[in-house]
C-alpha cells in the first residue's frame, strides 16, 4: 500500500462521461490497495473559453481577476469528479489549491510553488477518502489566488507528489506516452519506455507540450519517478526516471520541433564590452524572451548580433529595439521571419562526439541550409526554414534510427 498521485489533463476530462471513466481508473487504484490523490484539470477547453470571455470585456484584464477567472475551471472538475466518486461508494472529498496548502509566490499567470502545507491532504487520506485537488492554482502569502502557467497542473500533481513522499505520479493524458517524435508529423514516430529528467526538461522546453517543464524539474529535483500514460488505452506509458536502463544504445532519444520562429539581425553595434548585457538586457526588461543568439565581429569597431523570438513577440521586440535606439547604437535592424527550429536530444551526446557533425550532414544532404545553431550537452538546435521542417525532422528521425525502437507489445494494464 502506497500513496499515489493521478494527474488527468483537460481532455481526459473533457465531458461527464469521461470524468465517469476517469473515477474508474482512480477507483482501481484505491482497489488495488492504494492512497490515491488526483489531481484534475478544467475539462476540455474550458480555460481557453475564459481567456476568451476576458477579452470581451477587456484587452487588458488584471493578472488578479484573470487568475480568479481561470482557477474555477479545475474547480468545476474536482467538485464532478468528487461526486462520480461518491456515486460509485467511494469517500471523497474536493479540494480547491489552497484548501490543498499549494502556497506559491505573489505573482500572478505564472506563479511558481513555494510550499505545500499537506496536512488537510494527510488527514483525509488517513480517514480513507480519495483526495481530488485542482490544478493549476495556488494561493500567496497576501492570501490571492495565483495560478502557475498554463499546462500547470502537471506541476501540481509533481509538487503535491513530493510533499506527500509519495510512490509515484502517473500523469494520464490523451496520447500514450511520449514519442521520438510528434506521431502525427512522422507516422514512424515510436513511444519510448523511458527517458531520463533531462533529456524530458529538453524537449519539455523545446515544446513537446505533453509534459509542463517546470513539472519535470520538480520531478528531478525530488526524484519523483513520473509515468505519462494514457486515460482510456490501457497500456504501460513512457517513465521518466533518473537512470534509464532501456534504449541505452541509442545517441539521440527524442526529435523536437516548433515553427513560427523569426531571425533578429541587429547591425553595426559598437564592439563594447557591454553591448550585449545592454541589448539583452533591454529586451529582457521588456518582458522579451530570445532564443539562440550569434555574435559575430564585421571589423575593429563593429559587431552584428542576430537572435531568435517567437514570431508572435516580433512586433514588440522591432518596438523596444527602435525606442532604444539611442541606447544601443545600433546602425539597423533586419529580420527573416518563416522559420523552424528543429532539436535533437539524447543523454547519449556528453560522451558521443560528432553527433551535431552527423545532424548538419543529414540536413545538407537534404539540401537544408542551417541558419542558426545552439548545442547543450544533451541537445543541438538548428533553425531552418520552416517549409523544410517536416522534412528535416524526418530525415533526422530516419538517420539516427528512431524507427527502430522497438514498441513494446500493449500490455494490459491497471
Ligand atoms: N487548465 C489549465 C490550462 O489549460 C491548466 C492545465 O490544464 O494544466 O492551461
Ligand atoms: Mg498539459
């Protein structure tokens, strides 16, 4: 007997009938002889309708009200949820973040979790009952709901995880685990049965949208074994672990991509010392994330620095270049937008040279230009041109064999 936290993602409660199959599976669990926590988020997509309703009043909404908004769409599915598990006679009880003890930073839309006062949780469990918490929300210290990212509830269930010392966290979702890569992009995308914290914080960040990354740094952070699997297939998903025992042999694990990127060339800088701390620092004051960054020295004097953004933050990042103009003393400012950014990860790199070697190979045999590079020690981005993304991630997955991981038979399982 152990506790055990469920996480159910907005579709696999995304009508009643699916919040009836999701109290199955929690029921299961507690037959099987477990403390069982479930963590829920607002079924389908109820939290885009209310980012939707806001901005029929408003283009502008406060963080505050929008925070109060957004948190009671996990508060309709924990108060269903709770009574689908009544109806069935099993002792239940709902709980909003901060009945839960979630108590995050005073930030609102993307507060992080500070602590969790787990006792209301305990106590429950100790009295038998199913524990169903909302995700996504917390409170602060001045008492305000906060809410912690969109995809946050992942982070909920990680964090309530580590705090109960529980056995594990299965995060059930719509897809089976996770993949090489996006199935539906490359039919030949196989699941993994495993993949270790880092190489999951990789593609979390690199947009493999399946798991929250600040979900997975947790689950490292505490050595939360985490399990991604599906609410309806009844198969064995993909765990997230520390040390990774299966696919060993394989280099490059997972194959990330994200489009809608857009190149920054900033010309004729002064080639000062604190050039590149004032423009990034501009940028970063303005709430202005970049991506890869290239420096590159045009003579004794001058220096050209390009970057990458979202193409969606394009417009805001040309406004604070140009009002900055005096400050940065740049000469101008071109951009290419319709740009991909394509990643390989893989634990098998730190002690694997040549891997990048073997990516620009693969991409220049199909005839695609790299425009920009970054590496981490378990990771090369490239940016391409985004009609040739698809292209380059098949090639890429074909080349470093991830077809060939072997799909493990679906077996039938709690
Ligand atoms: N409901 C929130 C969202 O849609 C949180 C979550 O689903 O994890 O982003
Ligand atoms: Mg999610």
């Amino acid at each position: 007997m152990g506790i055990i936290v469920q996480k159910f993602g907005g579709t696999s409660v995304g009508s009643p009938d699916r919040i009836k199959n999701v109290a199955n599976r929690v029921i299961q669990e507690v037959e099987a002889g477990n403390q069982v926590v479930v963590v829920v988020s607002a079924m389908g997509k109820t939290t885009d309708q209310l980012v939707s309703l806001a901005n029929e009043i408003t283009s502008s909404p406060s963080k505050r009200e929008m925070d109060m908004l957004l948190s009671t769409g996990e508060q309709i599915t924990i108060a269903l949820l709770s009574m689908a598990l009544q109806e069935q006679r099993h002792e239940s009880v709902s709980y909003t973040g901060w009945q839960a003890g979630i108590e995050t930073e005073a930030i609102h839309s993307n507060a992080r979790i500070e602590n969790i006062e787990v006792s209301r949780v305990n106590e429950s469990l100790k009295e038998g009952k199913i524990v169903v918490v909302a995700g996504f929300q917390g409170i602060s210290s001045s008492g305000d709901i906060t809410t912690l990212g969109r995809g946050g509830s992942d982070t909920t269930a990680v964090a309530l995880a580590a705090a109960l010392n529980a056995d594990k966290c299965d995060i059930y979702t719509d897809v089976t685990g996770v993949y090489t890569t996006d199935p539906r992009v490359v039919p030949s995308a196989r699941k993994l049965h495993s993949v270790s914290y880092d190489e999951m914080l990789e593609l979390a960040n690199l947009g493999a949208g399946v798991l929250h990354p600040r979900a997975v740094e947790f689950a490292k952070n505490f050595e939360m074994p985490l399990e991604v699997r599906s609410s309806i297939e009844l198969e064995n998903g993909t765990v997230i672990e520390e040390e990774v025992s299966m696919e060993k042999n394989l280099v490059v694990r997972g194959i990330a991509f994200e489009d809608q990127i857009t190149r920054v060339t900033v010309s004729g800088l002064p080639n000062e010392l604190h050039t590149l701390s004032t423009i990034f620092g501009t940028l970063a004051k303005n709430g202005l994330n970049v991506d890869i960054i290239i420096q590159n020295q045009t003579d004794e004097n001058h220096t050209n620095i390009s970057f990458s953004v979202k193409t969606q933050d394009l417009r805001d990042t040309l406004a604070v270049l140009e009002n900055n103009k005096d400050l940065l003393k740049y000469e101008s400012i071109q951009h290419e937008d319709g740009l991909a950014k394509v990643s390989i990860v893989g634990s098998g790199m730190v002690s694997n040279p040549g891997v990048a070697a073997d990516m620009f190979q693969v991409l220049a045999q199909e005839n695609i230009e790299v425009k920009m590079v970054s590496t981490s020690e378990i990771k090369v981005s490239t940016v391409v041109d985004q009609a040739s993304m698809v292209c380059a991630v098949e090639a890429l997955h074909d080349s470093f064999n991830l077809a060939a991981v072997e799909e493990e038979k679906a077996k039938v399982r709690l």
